[in-house]
C-alpha cells in the first residue's frame, strides 16, 4: 500500500509543485512526455490489479505490467531532472 501512495505523491509533487508554479513549464514538450509516460503506466497497472482482485492472471498483462513500468520509470528520469532544474521551486 505504501509504494502507490508514494508514487501518486510524487507524481502530485512534480505536477502541482513543478509544473503548476512554473509558466515557462507550461509549453514544453517535456511535460507532454512526462504526462505520457504517466499515462501508459496507468493503463497497463490498473487492469492489471483489477485482474488481480479476481485472481485472474494474464501473463502478458503481468510481463507489461512489470516491463512498461521499469521501462517508463527508467525514461523518465532524465524528464524529471529536467523540470527539477528548470523549477524554481
């Protein structure tokens, strides 16, 4: 339960505190990146843990589930760091 709290927290944190104070933020291609990245986790790791609630498994879900987000986790660090230095907060 506490790694999505912290996921969503951080995800807040970048969005509001980042992006929000920032107005040069608002038009650059990072963001949509970032906003697209966050979705395509979504996609993939809420079906899977509707799944889950049934105790249905589908292995190509699970390997997406697990792939997309270490994938996407990955690429978007660099994305992250880039709105971190640009922020003033």
């Amino acid at each position: 339960m506490l790694e999505p709290f912290l996921q969503v927290g951080a995800r807040n944190f970048v969005i509001q505190a980042l992006i929000q104070s920032e107005e040069r933020m608002h038009d650059k291609p990072v963001v949509f990146y970032l906003f697209a990245i966050y979705t395509s986790i979504e996609l993939v790791r809420y079906p899977y843990y509707m799944l889950r609630v049934y105790d249905l498994e589908l292995g190509l879900l699970t390997w997406l589930r697990y792939n997309t987000y270490s994938t996407t986790t990955t690429t978007n660090l660099p994305r992250n760091k880039v709105l971190h230095c640009k922020s003033p907060v």
